[in-house]
C-alpha cells in the first residue's frame, strides 16, 4: 500500500475565482490523489531508454517526468499552460529533461508512427474517442 496521504489545504486548492479555475490547483490534487499513477503506468507501457514517447494531456508530468528519467525522450502536450509551467519546475527539480508543449489532444502535432510510446493518466477521462483514434494513429497502429 502507498504512503498515507495528508488532505490538501485550502492554500493548496487556491480559489476557484482566479482565471486558471481548477487547473491552479490540479498539481496539488495530483502529487495527493494520484503519486503513484506515473510509476504504473510507465512500467505498463515498458518506456526505456530511448524509446520516443508522449505523454498526453499531461497535465504537470505525473508520467512524463518519470519516463523522460528511464531515458526515454518524451514530449509532455497538454492544452494548460500553467500545468506545463508547473511540470517544467517539477522536472528540473528532479533532474528530468523532457519537451514541454502545448496542445491538444484532439489534434496531434506528430506525424503517424512518429512515436513509439503514447500514454495518458487521465486524458482518456476528457476526450475518449478523439483521443484513442490521435494516439493509435501517431503511435503508427491505426491508418
């Protein structure tokens, strides 16, 4: 079993006012609820050294992070800047170094087959079919 987790306080959260909305809070939400979905999901998808993988709709790097540190070159897309912002400043505090860009998940900016590895902690919860059809397509398993 994990680690226990702590609740998250309200200066974690933010308000809810602010432009961002609940994006501002979403790195807090994921470091309590979801640690160690990364780690799975990485050693499910086999990345390694190497290996060209995209980690989509990112959010701040839960996966990305932890693949780019197998030496697999990753590219972390997600269509929140803030979240990029905060994955960036997570990464280097680790020592990951991976590519950060925005966009969007319902048009990948790959070519088909341009990857070897595309993965999704919680993507797949926002856009289900956009997402399977793009992923299965750059991941060069679909025509």
């Amino acid at each position: 079993m994990g680690s226990p987790r702590t609740r998250i306080t309200q200066s974690e959260i933010g308000h809810h006012a602010d432009q961002a909305g609940p994006r501002r809070y979403y790195p807090a939400v994921a470091a309590q609820l979801i640690p160690d979905l990364g780690t799975i999901l990485v050693q499910a998808c086999g990345i390694g050294r190497g290996d060209r993988a995209l980690d989509v709709a990112a959010g701040s790097g839960n996966a990305a992070i932890l693949a780019a540190l197998t030496g697999a070159n990753v590219v972390a897309l997600d269509l929140a800047p803030e979240l990029l912002d905060a994955g960036q400043v997570r990464a280097a505090e680790r020592g990951a170094q991976l590519e950060w860009r925005l966009g969007d998940a319902e048009d990948l900016p790959f070519a088909d087959g341009e990857l070897d590895v595309v993965m999704s902690c919680l993507g797949e919860a926002i856009c289900l079919d956009p997402l399977i059809r793009e992923t299965l397509l750059v991941a060069g398993f679909a025509t």
